[in-house]
C-alpha cells in the first residue's frame, strides 16, 4: 500500500512539470528502505531558510548546470518560475549574464561555481554572504548547491542520464552555459 501510494506521488510529479520519475519508480520498486532514505533526502534539497528566493535558485540552478544541463535543470527552472523567482532572472541565472543580475546574486553565482571548484576564492565571498544572509543564509545555499548535485549523479548512477538538451524559460529555449570564473579567467591569458 506504501508503494502505492509514493508512485500515485511520483506521477502527480510527472504530470505537474512534465518530469521523467522513472529512476523514482525504480528505487521505490526495488528498495523500499532505499527510497525512504531518498524521501528524507528530499527534506534537505527543500530546504531555504529565510534566503530570497533568487539567491537559493541563483545556487541550485547553477549547481544543476554543473552537473547536467538537461531534465533536472528543467526541473529546477520550473520550481524557480513556480517560486515567483522572474523569468528574466532565470533566463539570466541560466545564461550565466552576470551583467542582468543584481550584485547579490551573480555573487551567489560566482560563490557557487567556486565552490564546486574547490577554489579558495569561494573563502572571500562566503564572508559577504554571511553578512548579507547571515550562517542561516549560508547553510540555505550550502544545502542548495550540495543537493541540487545529488539528482543528476543518482539518475546516471542508474542509467537515466540525459545528454544535454536545451531548457525552457517561458516558451524561450536556451542552452545553459557551463563556462566558470576561472575558465574564463584561463581563456583570458
């Protein structure tokens, strides 16, 4: 009866963002336990403190482009969009135009890219953040950019990753763009 009910939520998922939960399906069938600890996994990829919504999407957005560049980052656009975060922004986020977004947000782009690198940089504006957002604002991002990895390494874990392919922001389709700070910075000298 449990797994009935989890797969009726995992198809209300489906159909609301047009969502391939079959990797969901396949742990649910084959583990129950398993997928009970990705439930309560869930919990923490949700998490947002009392951080704007354009800041925690600024972190989950481009830790998702990171990592794939196809369904989980459509996924994240939407809840974006649903969370009332503006589709220029998004479009801005995704785009990497660091010109379009205002000075706290590019630098939670630039913060979560670095981070992602390991890069020592990351130290200085983890400084600003907290003063901007505060350790629980911080944590918000850290959970954000932590988790956000978690769905694309778990689906081609288990055979369900997708090539890349373009994201939608309100009918306009766009290539997420990879390029960090330091490849940039590379590219320059």
């Amino acid at each position: 009866m449990i797994r009935f009910m989890f797969n009726k939520m995992l198809q209300s998922m489906n159909r609301r963002y047009d969502y391939d939960v079959r990797y969901m399906q396949d742990i649910l069938k084959n583990d129950l336990g398993a997928f009970l600890k990705f439930m309560g996994f869930q919990t923490m990829s949700s998490h947002s403190g009392s951080l704007p919504a354009e800041a925690l999407f600024a972190a989950r957005l481009r830790a998702i482009i990171w990592d794939d560049c196809g369904p989980c980052t459509q996924l994240v656009v939407d809840l974006a969009l649903e969370a009332k975060v503006s589709p220029e922004l998004v479009r801005a986020i995704v785009d990497r135009d660091l010109r379009k977004l205002t000075e706290e947000i590019a630098m939670v782009v630039e913060f979560t890219e670095l981070v992602l690198q390991h890069h020592p940089e990351a130290d200085d504006l983890r400084e600003k953040i907290v003063a901007l957002w505060g350790e629980k604002g911080l944590i918000a991002i850290g959970f954000g950019i932590s988790s956000s990895r978690v769905y694309p390494a778990l689906k081609y874990s288990l055979g369900y990753g997708k090539t890349c392919s373009q994201v939608v922001v309100e009918d306009l389709s766009l290539v997420p763009k990879r390029q960090s700070p330091t490849s940039e910075q590379a590219t320059l000298s």
